[in-house]
C-alpha cells in the first residue's frame, strides 16, 4: 500500500503557489470516546504554521478539526475508516514516519488518511498543495506523539 521511493519524489514534486480556496466550515468528525481523547491531544500538538500557512481553523470551532492558509490545508481527526483501505490497489505514503492512504479526488487536491493508528486523522489539501507533501512532515510529530499505533 506504500508508494516506492520515486512515486513518493512525484508526489513532492513542486505545487503551484496561488492560495487555496477559503473553506466556511467542515463537517467536524463524531469519534468514538476513546479515538475524541486521541484528538484532543492532537489539537493542543498542531503546529502554528504549516508549509508557511498560519492555522486558522475552519467552522464550526470544534478541537476535531483544523486548518491552515483558509482552506488550503483542513485535517479532520476521528473519521471513520474509509473504505478506501480495504482496496489492496490503495495508494499510501509515508511522511516522517507516519503512514497515509492517499485518495485523489476529481475538483480538489488530495485526500490523506492516517492507517495503522487508533484514531483515523484525514488531511485534505487544496490544489496549490496537490503535489507537496511537505504538510504532512510538519503534522507527522504530532500525530506520532498523540494518536498511538495499532501495531
């Protein structure tokens, strides 16, 4: 499910600097109690700062959601599994030693999802940000020391 080396280089190659799309509100996730403690922790972990973005969180005000750059950048913690990882052709990518499935959607960027940990966290990103996945080495930290792995 993990992408080699020169797949993963492709998935960095440089994104287009124009802003992203300023996003009103997100739907904010209903954990399980024991996944919402997970993202409670995580909110107080999140970097300030994200590929140069400042976080301004989306609507409604909720520590299950986050975002950096209006939009550019929304993490989503305590989704449920996508179905998605039940396909063996999945794509993933590692970033810092956290494991992500990748979805590519039609009119956006990405779609990331963490695997192998006890709460799901799903990054999306604009299209500026499509092919960088620079974002996810700077949330890696936090997600390693909040959301523990299923291994």
């Amino acid at each position: 499910m993990l992408l080699g080396p020169s797949a993963a280089l492709l998935l960095m190659a440089a994104a287009g600097c124009s802003p992203g799309d300023a996003t009103a509100s997100v739907a904010v996730p209903s954990p399980s109690p024991e996944a919402a403690a997970y993202c409670r922790a995580l909110d107080k972990e999140l970097p300030d700062t994200v590929a140069g973005l400042e976080r301004k969180d989306p609507g409604p005000g909720s520590e299950l959601t986050a975002g950096w750059g209006d939009g550019a950048i929304v993490l989503r913690c305590g989704v449920p599994r996508p179905a998605e990882m039940d396909d063996d052709q999945s794509k993933g990518i590692t970033a810092d030693g956290v494991n992500w499935m990748l979805e590519q959607r039609e009119d956006d960027g990405p779609r990331l999802t963490t695997t192998l940990r006890k709460a799901y966290v799903e990054v999306t990103f604009s299209k500026a940000y499509a092919h960088d996945t620079t974002p996810l080495a700077a949330l890696a930290p936090a997600v390693k020391k909040t959301v523990p792995s299923r291994l």
